[in-house]
C-alpha cells in the first residue's frame, strides 16, 4: 500500500502502532464537518449572489441578503458544535442545516428551489476536490472560499 511504502511523494509515513488505514482515516473524518461546513457555506453565498443578480435584485437588498446569510453560516455557534470531534452530518441534516442559513434573512425558498440550490452546493465542491491533487488542496480550497467572503463583506 502506497501510504507504508512512502507514498508517491516519498515521504515516508511512520503508521501509527495498531492502527489501520481505516482507523486513522476513521478518526481523520472526525474532524471534516469544519472544512464542509466552510466551504459549503461558501459555495451556498456565491451561488445566492448569482441568482439574485440574474433576478436583477437591487444592490442594497441583494448585499443586505448576502451579509445576513454570511453572518449566520459564519456564526460562532455553528462552529462551536462544527468543530466539536463527530461524525459527518448526514445528507439530510447538511440539507436541514442550509435550509435554516438560507431562510436567516428575508429572504424564502420553496422546497424545490432549496432542493436545487443545495445540489449546486454539493456539485461545486465536489468539482473541487475531484480536482484536488493532494490533502492540502482541500485547505486551499477553504481558503480560498473564505477570502472570497472576506473580501465581499
């Protein structure tokens, strides 16, 4: 197996005594609800941008939307229980999840357009990471989403 033999880098990775390749990859998912929520958030506020410009909402009402979503997907709370060691949400909980950040401003979505929306999410950063060569292109990635909403805000 290509990570006790140094991998394709070949850098040698010292295993972990007792543990398998599933056990570290088990415990290593304990810690992605962070990394899903941000980036999630991220692609659900960029694809809200597109629409409401495509819908030709005014700036003032269209920013107000965007920055009270953004303050909601980023708020400490949700990162409190985020980055608390878990499991991964399951679809139905991450859809429940978004489903609330979405309807936080004035803004409403019916089930079909929430539906959609939350498919453009998953479609968006699953493209990214097929697209990732290595582990820490997932944390460029993240970063990447989060300038953008920065830089926005």
């Amino acid at each position: 197996n290509l990570f006790h033999q140094g991998g394709v880098s070949g850098i040698h990775h010292q295993a972990l005594p007792g543990s398998s390749t599933a056990d570290r990859t088990a415990a290593m998912s304990l810690y992605a609800m962070p990394i899903l929520m941000a980036n999630l958030g991220a692609e659900m506020l960029y694809i809200l941008d597109k629409r409401l410009r495509a819908q030709w909402v005014a700036v003032g009402p269209r920013d107000r939307v965007l920055k009270v979503v953004a303050f909601h997907v980023f708020q400490e709370k949700l990162y409190d229980e985020a980055f608390r060691p878990q499991r991964v949400y399951d679809t139905a909980r991450v859809w429940q999840v978004f489903a609330n950040l979405a309807h936080s401003s004035v803004m409403r979505l019916s089930k079909a357009s929430m539906d959609m929306l939350y498919i453009m999410m998953l479609m968006g950063f699953k493209y990214q990471l097929l697209c990732s060569r290595a582990p820490d292109d997932i944390l460029k990635i993240t970063l990447l989403h989060l300038n953008s909403i920065k830089d926005k805000a």
